[in-house]
C-alpha cells in the first residue's frame, strides 16, 4: 500500500507540473500578444522614419541614425498646450473630485435618510452611460459655455466623481463609525472628530480614488474628443489628430508620451489597492 501511496503522490505532482507549465506558457503568450503593439509603437517612436519608409516629418532636423529623438522634440513643440491641458485637467478632475465626493460619501453613509440609496445611485449613474452620450448632452443643454476651459473639465468631473465616490462609499462602508462614536463621548466636536478619526481612515482610500481619478482624466477620450475646442484640446484629442494627419513614427512619438504619464498612475494603483486589499486581510 505504501509503495502504491507513493506512485500515486509521484503521479499527481508530475500531473501538477504539467499544468502549471501549460498555465504559465499560456499567460506568456497571451502577454506576448498583448505587449508586442505596445513594443512596436514604442521603438517606432525611436527608430528614425528613412528606417521606416517615406513620412511626412522628413523635413524635421535631428540625426538619422538608428535611434533618434526628433520626433518627442517634434510633438512636445507642437501639441506642448494639449499636454498641459490635460495635466491641469487632471489636476482640476483631483480637486473637484475630493471638494465633491467626501461629503457626499460621508453623508450618505453617516446620515442615511429615505431615498439615499436612489440618490447614490443617480450619482453612480454616468459610470454606465456612454462617453459619447454624455458629451453630447453637455454640448445641448450647456453650448453657450462651450468655448470655456473648464466645459471640458466638467465632462470630466462626470466620470471621475462618481469613481471616486464609490470608492470612499466602500471605505466608509467597511470601517463603520465606532471611534467617531467613541471620540463624540469623550468631547470631540464634529469637525474635530473628521479630522482626526475619520479622515485618516480615508486618507488611503481616498489616494487611490486620485490616482484612478487621474488616470481616467489623462486617458478620457470620448468626452474630451467632442467637448474640445481649437484652444482647448486635450491630450488625447491631439493623440487622435497624430493618428489621422502625422506619420507613425510622430503618432508613436505621441503614444509613448501618453503611455509614459499612464503607466506610473497605474502602477501606483494597483500596488496601493494591493496593500489595501493586504490590509482587510490582516484585519479579517
């Protein structure tokens, strides 16, 4: 019997790693699937346009040797105001995100009342509507404001709010009120207690709602697209124009930039979200 336990133990971890090769074959290869444009995109943007064949931006100074950063030179003077359009975009998305969802949040969970849940769910309503959608109803009921700046910005506060509003909906959810509770008893006046209790159990939450409000910004094409004007034109609008009037050596120039401010925001999310997901862990 023992030899038999043991032919059978050797059976199953041979079986075992069989499939853990296959598994961990299949994730490279559908890796490799998913980068490999990514790659390409990126060493076009390096790679000079006479190794590429013919291209519009022949006539732009820089070597042409097998790598040459003419073309960021080329983008960054040319769409310098998109970029930073969009970086204060961002940055407006951020503050009006916290200026409108913490209260919300903290209202909603703190001091339910008949009809909250309908109303959070109104306000998680433009998370499943189109951008398209969206966009086209601010341009019709609010066209005479169009031309202004923060127009765009208010597509964006669309659809970064209500994500950031889910995610301190969950935090608040989650922790639930007791030391506030505790903390009303021994004195501590209403702002006193937010301050104090309440906001640094939000603190982190409430960073990983910034960075995904941020990254959504920075990537936001559909109501950027349509709400921008010739003066206010958001990054990703300009990436779109790289695509349809520049060669692909400028358009990966383009991509590469907007992949360089991206990936960072991402990263940061997913290791924040990490230890918050570490952390209910420990805590469970």
């Amino acid at each position: 019997m023992s030899m038999a336990r043991r032919l059978l133990a050797k059976q199953r971890r041979l079986g075992s790693g069989w499939g853990e090769g296959i598994g961990l074959a299949y994730c490279l290869l559908l890796a490799l699937a998913v980068l490999l444009p990514v790659v390409v995109v990126v060493l076009g943007a390096f790679v000079p346009a006479a190794r590429l064949g013919l291209s519009s931006e022949q006539w732009v100074e820089g070597g042409e040797g097998w790598v040459s950063l003419k073309y960021f030179r080329y983008v960054l003077d040319l769409y310098s105001g998109p970029l930073l359009f969009s970086v204060g975009l961002a940055v407006f998305a951020v503050a009006g995100g916290l200026l409108l969802a913490v209260p919300a949040a903290y209202g909603l969970v703190r001091y339910p009342f008949p009809g909250s849940k309908l109303l959070e769910e109104v306000a998680l309503l433009p998370l499943a509507v189109p951008g398209i959608a969206v966009a086209i109803a601010l341009i019709q009921t609010y066209a005479l404001i169009r031309g202004e700046w923060w127009f765009v910005g208010l597509g964006h506060l669309l659809y970064t709010v209500p994500l950031l509003l889910r995610t301190l909906l969950h935090a608040l959810r989650g922790e639930g009120f007791e030391l506030e509770r505790a903390a009303a008893t021994l004195g501590a006046g209403p702002w006193q207690r937010f301050r104090r209790v309440t906001w640094p159990r939000l603190r982190r939450p409430a960073s990983l709602g910034c960075l995904i409000t941020a990254a959504v910004s920075w990537g936001e094409f559909n109501a950027s697209f349509l709400l921008a004007t010739p003066v206010n034109q958001p990054f990703p609008a300009a990436l779109y124009a790289t695509y349809t009037s520049n060669s692909f050596a400028v358009s990966s120039a383009a991509t590469t930039i907007f992949l360089a401010v991206i990936l960072p925001l991402l990263i940061a999310v997913e290791r924040l979200g990490r230890g918050d997901l570490l952390s209910m862990r420990q805590g469970a």
